[in-house]
C-alpha cells in the first residue's frame, strides 16, 4: 500500500517530487536557493512565449470560437508585464543558483518571445473559422484562470497547509492539463461526435423538442443526474475490470490532492468515459445552452472536488460531490476502497451501496494499493498498454535510474 505523508517533503520514489534538492538541476529547493525564482520564470516564460506563438500562428494555436473575443490591448499590456516578469525573475535565479539551467531557460524565452515580436507582435497569417487547431490559448486561458482562483483558495482555506503548490507529481499533472488543453479540439470531436451521430436519431423529433424547451435549469438538473447515473456505472466498471483499471489506475496514482490532480486522466478513461456519458444526452435531445452549463459545472465541479481545501459543506454535502467525497474516493485505506463513485450527486452512491462520507473525518492517504504506475505523462500513457512483468521491468529500470541520480548528487 501506497502510504504518503503529507507532512513529509522527502520523497525518493519520486522523480518529480518536491524534495530538498530540484530534479531539474540537483540543487537545493529552499527559499532564496533561486528556486521560486527559477519555477516563476519558467512559467512565466513559457506563458509569455506561448501567447505570442498564439499572435503569430492564430490558425493552428487558437480556437476559432475564442478568437473574436480576445481582449487584444489588455492581452498585449499584460504580456508585456509577463516577459519583463520572466526575463527579472530569470536574472534573480540565473543570480542566486549556481546551476544556470532554469535562470537561463526562462530568460532565453522571454528573448525568444521577445524577438518573434513581443507584446507588439502583429496578428499573423490568414485564419479561417474551422479547419485543425491546437490549443495553445485554450491552455494558457485555462491556467491562468484555475491558478488565479485555487493557489489563493488552497492557501486560505488549505486542508494540509504544509503542502507545497510544487508538490510530488505536480510536473506530471502539469502536462497532463497541458496535453488535454492543446487536444482540445480531438478530444471534443472523439466524444461528442460519435454520440451525437449514433444516437441522435433514437429519438422521435417531437420527444426532443419537448425536452429542449423545458426551464433551462430543469434541464440541467436532468443532465447532471443522468449523466451521473451514467458516468456512476461506467467509473464503477473502470474499478471493476482490470484491463480497464489498468487505464483508470493512472487517475489514481497521484498521492497528493490539489486542483491539478484531476487532470491525470488516461485519454482512454476521457475518451470512453465521456464518450458514452454524452449518449443519453444526445439521445434525449437537451438544448445547446443546457449542454453549454453542463460543460461548465462538470469543469469547476471536476476541478474543485480535488482541491486541497478543507470545505465540509455541512448538510449540502448529501446533496452534492464535494472535495470531502471525493478525497476519499483517492484514498488508499482499506475503508475507502471502491467507494464515492459519483461526481456530481452522492444519490447514486448512497443507493448503489457505495457511500462513504465520515463526519468530520479525511483520509491520511491517496493512491493505489496495487501495482504503482510509472511517474511522468508519457510512461503513464504507454503503462496500460504493457504487459505487466513489462511493465514491472520498466518500473524497476525507473527506480534504478532515479537511485543511481541520487547518488550522483
Ligand atoms: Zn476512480
Ligand atoms: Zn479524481
């Protein structure tokens, strides 16, 4: 059994832990070691670079439904205030740290972003309304938006105020919102499309349009509980079936709880999961805008029931999935086991027998029991695919790895 304690910062299992000394470059992770620095210019750079990759390709790197709305001289004065931040911030680390990795890489992308035109960088390139897109800007939007509202939340209302924001795994988790943000477009297409093709018909067109014009907020009371009743069956299977707990295991492999672990998601477990949760809506013909809000409570609702945040709710968590419910849902303690299914509405785990919501009371640890998965996005993503002594032989050779670099230290 996976046991972690939260309190605790050194973690040699780990290769993107958070421990006394950065994976990135061997040193030190204490305040004033250039490390703040460092990660904040990182960032920030990265920020910087990609929104002016977004001005001066807006046809592959941003959504045309976002295009017309964008701000521009807000967006060019705030980017203009993010590079001069990363370049100062890069100098401070580039400063303070003796290994110049992280100092230098956020500097040479605030330069970069800076000669392909800065903050001035004209719109580029002729953009047309459909056609393959990534979603660079979708990314970017997304987290600055989820960091503004949950790093500030997760200080002031923190469950484990001992957890750092840069915690075990938060690279991993990092690239997961990454690689979901920019397959934005293939992964709506791969799960609404099927749903909407193949069972949009199932339905006489009179039984649509009486279920489309009904209170908007009626009409999302019904699709959260179908779909929940839906996604309750499918997540359960995904418990059940090993060949599918393979895929789902990944979810649960994270250890530490904050808003950025529900984005490690197989694209499997997105694909089937969400694939088959979008039947029923199609079938039952529910309207745009209904399904519009649906997308929008399922995003926050998702986001927030993982956040390192101590909200009990009082008597509305019998109504609702709150952080509560689902914290145990990631625990790995023999009470927790297979337990809270839903994401939305406790209902289908009080009737199915799956409940477990302790007054007062959160879990010590998260993880899996069985067989640990692999660290890092793309040996995550290849795991499910392998055989397991594969796997077990990948795994020991990733531990061997990650000893022999610790002793190099
Ligand atoms: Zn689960
Ligand atoms: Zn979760």
């Amino acid at each position: 059994m996976n046991q972690n304690n939260f309190s605790e910062s050194h973690d040699s299992e780990s290769p993107d832990a958070v421990t006394t000394h950065s994976r990135l470059d061997g040193e030190p992770v204490r305040f004033g070691s250039g490390w703040m620095s460092g990660v904040g210019g990182l960032i920030l750079g990265l920020v910087g670079l990609g929104c002016v990759l977004c001005f001066q390709f807006p046809d592959w790197f941003t959504m045309p439904q976002l295009r017309e709305y964008y701000p521009l001289p807000v967006i060019r004065a705030m980017l203009h205030l993010v590079l001069v931040a990363a370049f100062l911030l890069g100098s401070v680390s580039l400063i303070l740290r003796r290994n110049k990795l992280m100092g230098g890489i956020a500097i040479a992308m605030s330069l970069a972003a800076a000669l392909l035109g800065g903050s001035q960088v004209p719109v580029h390139g002729e953009v047309t309304p459909e056609g393959p897109f990534l979603g660079l800007d979708w990314f970017l939007l997304n987290l600055i938006f989820w960091s503004a509202v949950f790093i500030p939340l997760e200080r002031f209302f923190a469950l484990r105020p001992e957890q750092p924001i840069f915690r075990h795994g938060w690279r991993t988790d990092l690239t997961y919102f990454f690689a979901s943000s920019l397959l934005i477009q293939v992964t709506t297409l791969l799960t609404l499309k099927p749903a909407q093709v193949l069972f949009a018909w199932t339905t006489s067109a009179s039984w649509r349009s009486a279920i489309a014009s009904q209170n908007g907020f009626l009409q999302l009371l019904e699709i959260l509980l179908i779909t929940d009743f839906v996604q309750y069956w499918i997540h359960r299977l995904f418990h059940r079936i090993p060949l599918l707990w393979r895929f789902h295991q990944i979810h649960h492999s994270t250890e530490t709880m904050d808003w950025l672990a529900g984005s490690r998601l197989h694209l499997v477990d997105v694909l089937v999961t969400r694939g088959l949760t979008y039947v029923p809506l199609f079938a039952l013909g529910f309207s745009d805008t209904a399904m519009v809000f649906y997308a929008i409570v399922v995003t926050v609702q998702a986001t927030f029931i993982h956040a390192n945040v101590r909200f009990c709710f009082g008597p509305l968590r019998y109504l609702l999935a709150t952080p509560q419910f689902h914290h145990w849902h990631h625990s790995d303690q023999p009470e927790a086991i297979d337990k809270n299914f839903a994401v939305h509405l406790p209902i289908w785990d009080m009737l199915f027998g799956s409940y477990h919501l302790p007054r007062n009371r959160w879990p010590s640890s998260y993880g899996v029991t069985d067989a640990k998965p692999p660290h890092g996005y793309l040996r995550q993503m290849l795991y499910p695919f392998l055989s397991k002594s594969k796997s077990a032989r990948v795994i020991a050779e990733m531990d061997k790895q990650q000893k022999n670099r610790q002793e190099n230290r």
